[in-house]
C-alpha cells in the first residue's frame, strides 16, 4: 500500500531505471537532451519492444499542459516522411497519443472509459500500458493510446467529397467552422491550411450542413441528420460517468456514410467518477445534462442531447437503452465496472503504480500546481483513490437506476428539470 505524507507542493522524486518491468518500457531520446515543447516539435529516438523509431515529439494538451507531469504527442517519422508503425499490437499509423495520469490519481480512468466505448462505437482509441523512460530519466506510468483520426481501423468516413468528415467540440481550435448557433468544430478531418482537401467552399458546406443539424434538433427533421444509437450511447455514458467536460470539451463527431452524424468516440474521462470536487462531481446523484451553465473550465456547451430528449420516442430509446446496459453481464452492470477496474488494478499493482508515486508524490497531497483539480477528502492510498471511483460508478448507477423513467421531464419552460 502506498501512503505519503501530506504537503502543499507536489515533490518530485528520482526513480531508478534499472527495475524489472511488467508492462513495457517507453525510452525517448530527444535530440541533444532538450526537455519536450508545447510549441515545437523535437527530434528524438523511440525505443519500444526492442525496436527504434525516429519521432517527433511536442506537448499536448489544455489544462495538463500545466501539470507537472506533460502528456506527449508523438510523430513517427522516416526521414522527411511520415512512417506509420503498429505499436505493441496497435492498428499501424504515424500519429500518437502518450497521455500521462497526473490529476487522475486513479492511473485508469482514461484506459477504462476508452475500454467501455470500444462496445458503444464502431471504434474507440486502443491503449497500452507503458512506463515512460525521458532522456534517461524515470517519468512514470503512461497511456500509448491511439490518436483519433480517419482510417479504415480508426474513424471510417468517405472523403470530403462525397460528404465525410470529423470533427471535435473541444477549446475552438483553429481551423475551426462555427455554426450559425456558434458552435465551434474544429477540423479533425479534412485537416485544414495543407490539407488538399481543405477549400473555403468545403467550409462553407459544413457550416451550412451544421447549423442545418442543429436546427433540426428541436424539429422531427433531426432523424434527418442524427445518428441516434450513438447519441444516446454517449450520453448514457458521459452520465454514468458524470463528467464534468460532458457535453462541452473533449466531444468527437463524424459524418459517415450513411450521411448521418454520429457522435464518438468517447475522449477523456479525467474529470469523470468522482474527479472533481467542484459542481457536484463526487456527488452520485443529480442529472449532468441538466447542469451545463458554469463559468469553468469552459463557459460554453451545447444542448443538442437535452433538446433530443424533448422527442418521445427519443426519450423511450433512451430509458430502454439504459436498462438494457444495466442487465446482469452488460456494459455497465455493476460485475463488469468491478472487473474492468480489477483488471487494470491488477496490472498497475505489480510495481508501475508504486514507482509512479514514487516519481510524482500526489497521494494524500493537494495537485500542485493546479489545486482546483484535488479531489476530497484524498486518500493516503492509491488504492484508495481507485475505490472511491468505482464506488462512485456503483452508486451513480443505482441512482441512474431509480429516476431513468424521469429523464427529459423538462419545465415547460426551458432543457432543465
């Protein structure tokens, strides 16, 4: 068990490199021994399951950019060119995502969301574990997980031209379409400036095709532009997970070609089971849907899923759908949330979790230097932090449980109960 004593700041500690692992290593290189940018890519060398790989490497993120502990965007690289590789077993591709639990003192929230939403969606991100090894130094666990992108084993849509594409209601990136609503997307694919398939006519259409999709949310035309199985098994996650960026940050989206909008694959779930303390997140109870207005961490938020829920025989689907993942052995029945999350403790419990706190002394310590994300009370144990989660997800379940048959019963007089 690991129990740390308390301290304002987050100490920081060195770890050696010579254990004997039980996930694989991650050993990244960069060039001439400089410390990863969040404006500039890197040179640096990629040593995994025994095979080297030439890279490029840069910060990613919003608020973890703050973190003590960054997470990483990773480019494959052969020369001038783009090298595509399946790593540890991965669909092959240039593009990856090295995300590093920090705020989540859990380690699997991430790994677990994206693990349910490979059942909800035609694809979700794959992930493995991985210990990162920086420029020689120990820098704990870490997630390589697949980035969301167009491919035949990613997001599957048809080119720009006949009607695809994907898109991620996020921080307003550029390049970005606004709706006539003011909705911001930014641009998944088509990638935007350099990307071929990127036109001022092709951003014309899409503006025109979404504010035509969110017009007709409130109209029996929506069945015209939603893809409703995948709407409403996003929602009944980002509910049973409470998240706090539900239904505002993280959200991807793609046209397929069924020339419908799909929502997903689900994208971090960081703030989610009990992750935050504000707004009610360690509270089980109380619909997420129905509280979009605050100031932080985004003021803005869409209420496409609450205008949806105003349709009969929407709402039905909804109720039925819940019941149906709540049914003894199904996604979210409280044996599979159990063992989803026993599965990955068992893997992180065998030395990884104990030399990442080691690394990065959170347990039982305020998130420094980003206090707004500690969670209380904070447990002086990993084990701890990973058991009110799941007890979280229980409990949120029950209650998800006892007033399903009462979603979507708004006042006349606005989307809230």
């Amino acid at each position: 068990m690991l129990a740390l004593s308390t301290s304002m700041a987050c100490a920081q500690a060195t770890v050696g490199t010579d254990f004997v692992p039980t996930v694989p290593v991650l050993r990244i290189e960069i060039e001439d021994g400089h410390t990863p940018s969040r404006r500039k890519e890197r040179d640096a060398l990629i040593t995994l399951a025994g095979i080297r790989y030439h890279a490029r490497i840069k910060v990613r993120g919003s608020s973890s950019a703050h973190y003590p502990k960054k997470q990483f965007a990773l480019k494959l690289r052969a020369g001038a060119s783009k090298r595509e590789a399946g790593l540890l077993g991965m669909a092959e591709a240039s593009s990856w995502v090295l995300a590093s639990p920090y705020a989540d003192k859990t380690l699997i929230k991430n790994v677990l969301g994206l693990a349910q939403a490979r059942q909800l969606f035609p694809y979700a991100p794959q992930t493995r574990w991985v210990e990162l090894i920086l420029n020689g130094d120990y820098h704990g666990v870490y997630t390589l997980t697949e980035k969301i992108e167009r491919g035949r084993h990613k997001v599957d849509v048809p080119p720009i031209e006949n009607g695809g594409f994907i898109l991620n209601v996020d921080a307003g990136d550029s390049p970005y379409v606004e709706s006539d609503q003011g909705t911001r997307y930014t641009l998944v694919y088509p990638e935007g400036d350099g990307d071929e398939e990127f036109s001022p006519r092709t951003m014309s259409w899409l503006r025109k095709w979404l504010s035509a999709f969110e017009a007709s949310l409130s109209t029996d035309d929506y069945t015209r532009y939603v893809h409703s199985q995948s709407f409403i098994d996003y929602f009944l996650q980002q509910e049973l997970w409470k998240n706090i960026d539900a239904f505002r940050k993280s959200m991807y989206l793609y046209k397929g070609a069924d020339h419908k909008l799909h929502m997903g694959p689900s994208w971090d779930f960081d703030l989610g089971a009990a992750g935050l303390s504000f707004y009610d997140g360690t509270k089980p109870d109380g619909w997420r849907h129905a509280k979009l207005e605050y100031a932080w961490p985004s003021p803005d938020y869409v209420t496409w899923f609450n205008e949806l829920l105003r349709h009969t025989d929407y709402r039905r689907r909804v109720i039925a759908r819940w019941k149906e993942l709540r049914e003894p052995g199904a996604l979210f029945s409280d044996d599979r949330i159990r063992s989803m999350i026993s599965e990955h403790l068992q893997v992180l419990s065998k030395g990884p979790a104990s030399r990442n706190f080691s690394r990065w002394k959170v347990i039982n310590r305020p998130l420094f230097p980003v206090l707004y994300f500690t969670v209380f009370p904070m447990y002086d144990t990993w084990e701890g932090e990973v058991r009110r989660s799941e007890k979280f997800l229980l409990d949120r379940a029950r209650w998800i449980d006892a007033n399903i048959d009462e979603v979507g019963k708004f006042r006349a007089d606005g989307l809230t109960y």
